[in-house]
C-alpha cells in the first residue's frame, strides 16, 4: 500500500506529465513548474530559439 496517496499534483507544461509534491519543494511549491531540471532547461531552449 501506497504511504502518502494524496500529496498535491501538477502538470508539467513543457513534457504534460503529473508530477507530485516533494519535500524539498515544500517552501517553495506555489512557484515550482517545471517535474525536472531537464525539463526547465527545456523550456529555457525553447524561449531562446523563439527570440533567435
């Protein structure tokens, strides 16, 4: 059985994946977008090749 089955979730915009809430994004979770750092360097490539 799952230990902690209702922790908060969001979307990430640049993969569409869930992901949920982490401790060490607990002071922080209102500001966190991005599942991974690959995935907000991800969107830092977009917006670079978008103004390029």
């Amino acid at each position: 059985m799952h230990k902690k089955p209702h922790l908060p979730e969001k979307i990430c915009p640049v993969c569409q994946r869930p992901f949920a809430w982490r401790k060490k994004w607990a002071k922080d979770w209102d500001n966190v977008r991005y599942c991974s750092e690959r995935c907000r360097r991800s969107r830092a490539d977009r917006v670079q090749d978008a103004q390029a």
